[in-house]
C-alpha cells in the first residue's frame, strides 16, 4: 500500500474491503477483490451504471474513454491504449513481459480494473 492508495468499498464492519483505488507511477488502478465484478465494466445494461460512471470519470481523468478487456489478451502490442481503460479479471494469466509492459502503460498514466480472487 502507498500513500496514493484508498479504500473505496468495504463491508458493512469495514473489516473486508471490496475495492481499492491506487495511482501506479501517472496511472490510476481499480482493484476489486473478486474477478467477478469486473465485467460490470463490459455490460452497457448493468444495474451499476452509477457506480461504473463514477468509477470511469476517475479512472479517465476527464478524458474521453471506454473500457476495453484484456483478459484474452497475450501482449500488451495487441492493445489499443490510446483513450482505453484496461479490464482484466486478474484470473487469465499473464507472462512476464506482459506484466512489464503493463507497468509501464500504468506508470505512463495508463488506467486499469482489476479484479483478484484469492482462492483462485
């Protein structure tokens, strides 16, 4: 955890938190704590709309963006970054060039959703 980084949702006894919002280098970073949630982002007719607009005018720092997945993705050259917020469930593994290259889309002010289930 670093200073630039915050809890955003938490259960009702505040002892599990649900949601974590970081900046990584110029980049901000959404991180749910099951890879489930993340699809709310890639369903246009999901209950959450609300939720999944405050967390777009955050994560696109008043830029104009849409999300786009990466879960199926095997090199960060097959992605189109330029106004895209990355979404990956966490679950599809990643090599490490891919996990390097996404470090630096971050660091360069890349935004990402991610979702991470501990039990796999």
């Amino acid at each position: 955890m670093t200073a630039n980084t915050r809890a955003v949702l938490c259960s009702e006894d505040f002892n599990n938190v649900i949601v974590v919002a970081t900046q990584f280098g110029h980049g901000r970073c959404l991180i749910f704590a099951h890879n489930g949630y993340t699809e709310i982002f890639l369903n246009d007719e999901t209950e959450d709309q609300d939720f999944v607009e405050n967390c777009l005018q955050w994560l696109a720092r008043g830029y104009d963006t849409e999300f786009e997945s990466i879960n199926d993705t095997d090199s960060m050259d097959n992605v189109a970054r330029d106004d895209k917020i990355l979404i990956w469930n966490g679950h599809e593994a990643k090599n490490d060039s891919f996990m390097s290259d996404l470090c630096a889309y971050l660091q360069d002010g890349g935004s990402l959703i991610c979702g991470a289930t501990a039990w796999g």
